[in-house]
C-alpha cells in the first residue's frame, strides 16, 4: 500500500510503459509511436519511436485550436528597462511562424543548427520556438559567457544561423552582445552563413554586410511557416554544459520524451493548472530556462514570466515579491544564491511585507544544494512549502523532488526529498556496491532514465558512454556524492568531479586550469571550488610558477583574473589566486584537488597514504588563509 506518491513511482519503475504511454495522451501526435521504450541499442535508450510531433504546435497551435488563444503566454517584466509587456498566445503563435518563416526563408531546414545568443527579451522565446517549429535545432548559449566560449559551442554545432541581439543589461550595465559575438566568429573555424541581429533601443549595432541580417528586416518580407512534424526522437536542442574539461558536452534533447515529461511535470511535481502563472526566474541560456520559462509552461497552457532583473538591485530586494504579487504567480522557481541575495539586502522581509502574496503556493529551489539557512529563511518568511529539488543539465527535469502535485510529504530541511516517478536513484561506493542508508556515497540512477533526460551527448556516443554509463554499467553516474536516510529521503552533498556551482551556474574547473595553464610563467596550476555563504561555491587558483620568473605575484595573479574573465567569462566569477611553491601530489602525480577542497573549506582531512610529500599540505593551508579561507 501506500499513497499517490508510492503509486505513481512504483508504477514508472515496474512497468515504466504503461506510465509514459499514459502521460504521452496529454501530448497531440501527428503520428502515434509504435513503442514507448526501445531498449535494442543499451545503453542509448529511445522513447516513443516511430512517433511524430511537434513541440512548437503543442506549446502554442494546439492551445489556439482550443480556445486559449487570447490568454497570455508569456509576461515580460522588465524591471532594467521599465517594460511589462503581455504577449497572448495566438500573438506569440503569429511572431514565432513568421521568425520561422525568415529562418526559412534564410534555408534553415529540419536538423539544421541555430545557436542563439540573447538576453532575457521574447525574440529569445520566439527564435527558441521558431527553430522548433520548423525542426531546426537551437542552441542557446548563455550571454555570460565570453566569445572563446561561444566560439567553442559554434565549433561543435556547426549552426548554419545564430541569432542574437545588440545588447544585454545586466542590473545597471548595458553588455553589448554584437562586438562578443563578432569575436566569436572570427575565433572560430565554422563560419555561420547568416546572424539575424535584433536591435535593442539602448544599441544600434553595426551589421556586417552580406553575413547579417536585422530582425525586423527579416521578418518584415517573410512568409509564415507552420509546424512541420518531426520524430520523436529528433533534437529539438542541444544545450553545452560544463564538464570536467575546456570542452562543454552538448546534452541533446529530443522531442518526444521531452513534451511528454515537462508537461506530466507541470501537474504533479509543480502542482499547477492550467491557466495559471508560472515563473522561473533564471535564463534561458541555462537548462532551468528552457524547461521552466520556455517549453514546460508553454505546453502546460501555463502563463510564463520572462523576467529580465536580479533578485536585487532592480531596483531593490522586493523586486520578486513585486512580480508575484502584480502578475499573480503561484509557483516561483529559481536558485537558492537568489534568496541569499534577497536575505542579505532585506534580513528582516521589510520590502516582503509590501506586497500581498495570498495567492501565491510554493517556491522551488533548485541549482545548487539548498542549505538549511536559506530554507528556514524563506520558510519562516513566506509561511508557504519551500520545495528542495534537485536536477541537472542532462535530466532536463527534476531526479528528487517533493511532488506537490502527488502527495506533500514533510520537508526535511537539506534534502530534496526523494526520487521523481521514473527516477531508480541508488548510492553505491567506488566499487559499484550499494551503500546502506545514512551512509555517503556516488549517486547514481539506474538505466533506463525517463522520458525528456538526455539520449546522448551531440555527436558523440562515445563521451556520453565514457561520462555516465561506463563509470556503473546499467546506470547513470551523475557526478554528484550524497546518501539516502531511513525514511527514503535523498541528500545531494555536492560533485564529486571538477564541476563547480557558482552563484547557481555550472562551471569548470579544469577548463579554468586550462586557461591558466597558457599563462607564460605558470608552471602547473589547480583551481579548486571553495564554500561561499552567498553563492554557494568560489574557484580559488593555486599556481606554481616557472623557475627564473620576473613578473612579481599579484601581477600575475591580475593577469590570470583578466584571463578567465576573458576567455570564460565574467561569470566564472574567478577572482582570487595564491603563488604556491608546490602542488600536492600523489606518487603518481595525480593532484590532490579534493583534499585542497576540504583544507579551503575548513575541514578536517586526512592527507591519502599515496600522498608525495605532505609538508606541501601545510604550504596549502598557509595559502588559502591568505586568500580568506580554510580554518578560522
Ligand atoms: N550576460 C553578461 N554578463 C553576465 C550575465 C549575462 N547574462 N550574467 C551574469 N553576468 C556577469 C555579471 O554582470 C557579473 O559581472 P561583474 O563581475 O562585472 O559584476 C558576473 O557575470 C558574475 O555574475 P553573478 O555571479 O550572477 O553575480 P551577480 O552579483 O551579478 O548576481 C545573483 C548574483 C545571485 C543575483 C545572480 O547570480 C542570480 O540571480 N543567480 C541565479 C542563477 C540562476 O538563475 N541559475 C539557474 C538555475 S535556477
Ligand atoms: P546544472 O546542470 O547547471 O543544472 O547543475 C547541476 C548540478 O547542480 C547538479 O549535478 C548538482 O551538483 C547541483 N544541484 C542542482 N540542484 C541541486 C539541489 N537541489 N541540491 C544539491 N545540488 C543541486
């Protein structure tokens, strides 16, 4: 026995057909498939094969065809530019088939790559929607990103467009987009043939002739396209995230699966209706907003919030109670740094009681490990379910939730409570044995994931193989360490990889170590992530330098700010480094990065028995009380 919860798990485990056959009715098909889960070719699992869809009809068309054409789709509250502007659905179906129509008309066909770079505005939601309706595959790159960055992403797709816009605001800076992504093409080696730029009212940017094109003039002379139906199976997105190494992995996304896990998403994890407001606060450039902002509430008949602002300083910490309370949300999600944003300016909720929330329901946090203080923070001050889950770029949705739209179960404050319906999560050690509750260990989910997770990495089953199916054969290895406790609960502790969580965004520490490593006068190099009580994770770089070296040490610890700023980002928020004598090593020269971790943390740690030379140890803990860390 048991209750909704325990029903809807056991069944998408015990007979996961029969679940996602059920959920799939609530998606319109132009073709039904003829199996909800193929298993011929493990470990590549395919959902709903031989049917054909098409997630831009389903997000908007279908919503038209039934009587919801004028409800609002998308709410755009500007708070950087003073705009709140509200798009109905049929305005929102008209704009997207006629910037499908340019991309169209520009010879972007199904299966062809559109990397989009924008910031939070609708043409995003439009050129996001458009590729979708025509089949073409987008990809969103993350404004914050500089153009080595996006030259990267351009080398791997290989879009034939990329759309962008003249500038992002951030909070009270303008960032103009188009001279970053001018760089980008030049440092890449596949040219785009077309950009289709939008311009802003802050910038004019210079188009290049020939090779750009202005938004408006694009559409001005396009025909409309409409939805051409695609296999279920097709990419509908690639989207880049942070590995351990320079190199992103491109989690695809296919269609099928993916309209039919957001939308059984919406009900029973979300607890949402439909005709409600639902809002994400993050961007579209990070997995969050393509789920949450874009296609989830789209096709749920959900009102969306795109939001372009902070949680503060936009123009103060009440701005999120302010969007709810104007615009009716019942479900707020976005990442715990933004509520310790929030906490910080406004410890006591003054500006929170400016506002009526009655209508609101819950928030959800999700990016990084929810720690108990901001829980009880916003707990105690919004008197309404503060709801842990957990996900990843890959799953695309939530592995642990506490399904709102199922059964509540009582919070436990650090655990996201326990696995979704169609989730098998087990910890096991680093022999592959499964470890008894209470006790830490690799969080792993055993094969096959469900609908709307990542089929494979783009073009390359190899990497995805040699990334999260070889580590455990017949699971998936998600880079996270964390236990379950008697009660089934799960606890995400954090990665066990190079994969650090800044400010909620996912970053690389080895493709940090491999900027600093072009540095004339490094020798070897370490970055690791160090705790921060406002954005959850810090990288600290360790370098050790060339013998004969004249630069003097904050010099070149300037230089490699510059660097990284440069060459990852602004985003990578990497701004502390120490000049070490020597890295701690093993005797076979491996780095010993998680035991710089704990020392930068704090912690205790006992230096592995395989260690070179542990005197360094010391040397490292001397450097990271330079820095601010470590024991106080
Ligand atoms: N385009 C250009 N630059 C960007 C950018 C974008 N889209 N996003 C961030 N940056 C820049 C910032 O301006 C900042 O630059 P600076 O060093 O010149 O000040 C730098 O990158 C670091 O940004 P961030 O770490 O975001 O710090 P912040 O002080 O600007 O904002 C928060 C802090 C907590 C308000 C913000 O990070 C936030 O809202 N985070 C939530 C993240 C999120 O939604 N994650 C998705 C999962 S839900
Ligand atoms: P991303 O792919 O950017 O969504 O980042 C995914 C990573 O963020 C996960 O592997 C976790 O390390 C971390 N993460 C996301 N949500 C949570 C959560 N609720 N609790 C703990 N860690 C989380």
């Amino acid at each position: 026995m048991g209750g909704a919860y325990q029903k809807a798990y056991d069944q998408s485990v015990n007979k996961p057909d029969l679940f996602w056959d059920q959920a799939a009715k609530e998606i319109v098909w132009y073709r039904k498939y003829t199996k909800v889960l193929d298993e011929s070719r493990k470990p590549f699992y395919r959902w709903f094969i031989d049917g054909e869809l098409n997630t831009c009809y389903n997000a908007l068309d279908y919503h038209i065809e039934t009587g919801k054409g004028d409800q609002t789709a998308i709410i755009y509250d500007s708070p950087v530019t003073g705009v709140i502007k509200k798009i109905s659905f049929s305005e929102l179906r008209d704009a997207v088939a006629r910037f499908a129509g340019a991309l169209k008309g520009r010879g972007i066909a199904a299966g062809d790559r559109v990397i989009i770079y924008m910031p939070m505005i609708p043409q995003a939601v439009i050129a996001m929607l458009a590729c979708a309706r025509i089949g073409a595959i987008h990809s969103v790159v993350f404004g914050g990103f500089a153009p080595n960055e996006l030259a990267i992403r351009i080398d791997d797709a290989k879009p034939k467009m990329i759309v962008s816009a003249s500038n992002g605001i951030e909070g009270k800076k303008i960032i103009e987009y188009k001279p970053l992504l001018d760089r980008a093409i030049e440092i890449a080696k596949h040219k785009p043939s077309h950009c289709i730029i939008y311009q802003r009212e802050q910038v004019k940017a210079p188009l290049t002739p020939g090779r750009d094109i202005d938004w408006e003039e694009a559409v001005k002379n396009a025909g409309t396209a409409d939805c051409v139906p695609v296999k279920a199976t097709d990419p509908l997105y690639i989207l880049y995230t942070s590995g351990t190494t320079g190199m992103p992995k491109g989690v695809v996304r296919d269609n099928g699966g993916h309209a039919v896990a957001l939308k059984w998403s919406m009900r029973y994890i979300y607890g949402m209706n439909p005709g409600e407001v639902f809002w994400a606060a993050s961007d579209v450039g990070w997995v969050v907003g393509h789920s949450y902002i874009v296609y989830a509430p789209l096709l749920y008949g959900c009102t969306t919030v795109l939001f372009e602002g902070k949680p503060v300083g936009t123009p103060d910490p009440g701005v999120f109670w302010r969007v709810i309370a104007d615009h009716d949300v019942k479900v707020l999600f976005t990442a715990p740094t933004a509520f310790r944003a929030i906490k910080k300016e406004d410890p006591r909720g003054e500006y929170f009681r400016k506002y009526d929330l009655s209508g609101f329901r819950y928030l959800f946090l999700a990016g990084e490990r929810l720690d108990p203080n901001t829980y009880h923070w916003a707990s105690d001050i919004l008197k309404k379910p503060v709801v842990d889950h957990w996900w990843q770029t890959e799953t695309g949705w939530a592995i642990a939730a506490n399904c709102m739209g199922l059964e509540q179960f009582p919070i436990k404050p650090g655990s996201p409570t326990k696995a979704v319906p169609g989730y098998r999560v087990e910890i096991l050690d680093a022999d592959g044995k499964k470890m008894p509750p209470g006790k830490e260990g690799l969080v792993v989910i055993r094969l096959p994931l469900p609908p709307g997770t990542l089929p494979t990495l783009w073009q390359n089953d190899d990497k995805y193989k040699e990334s999260y199916t070889d580590p455990f054969p017949g699971c998936y290895f998600t880079g996270d360490g964390g236990y379950v406790d008697r009660d089934g609960y799960l606890y995400i502790m954090g990665r066990v990889d190079d994969v650090i969580n800044v400010a909620g965004h996912r970053l690389s520490t080895g493709a940090m170590e491999e900027v600093i490593a072009q540095h004339p006068d490094v020798a070897e190099c370490a970055v690791v992530g160090a705790s921060d009580d406002f954005k959850g994770q810090l990288p600290l770089g360790f370098v050790v330098l060339k013998e004969g070296t004249k630069k003097d040490n904050a010099t070149i610890v300037k230089d490699l700010v510059d660097m990284i700023r440069d060459q990852i980002g602004a985003v990578a928020v990497f701004k502390q480094a120490v000049v070490v004598k020597r890295l701690p090593k093993t005797r076979s020269g491996k780095i010993l990065r998680s035991t710089m971790r704990k020392i930068a943390d704090g912690q205790d740690y006992t230096a592995p028995s395989t260690i070179d030379d542990p005197v360094i140890l010391v040397e490292i803990e001397e450097a990271v009380v330079t820095l601010g860390y470590g024991k106080k």
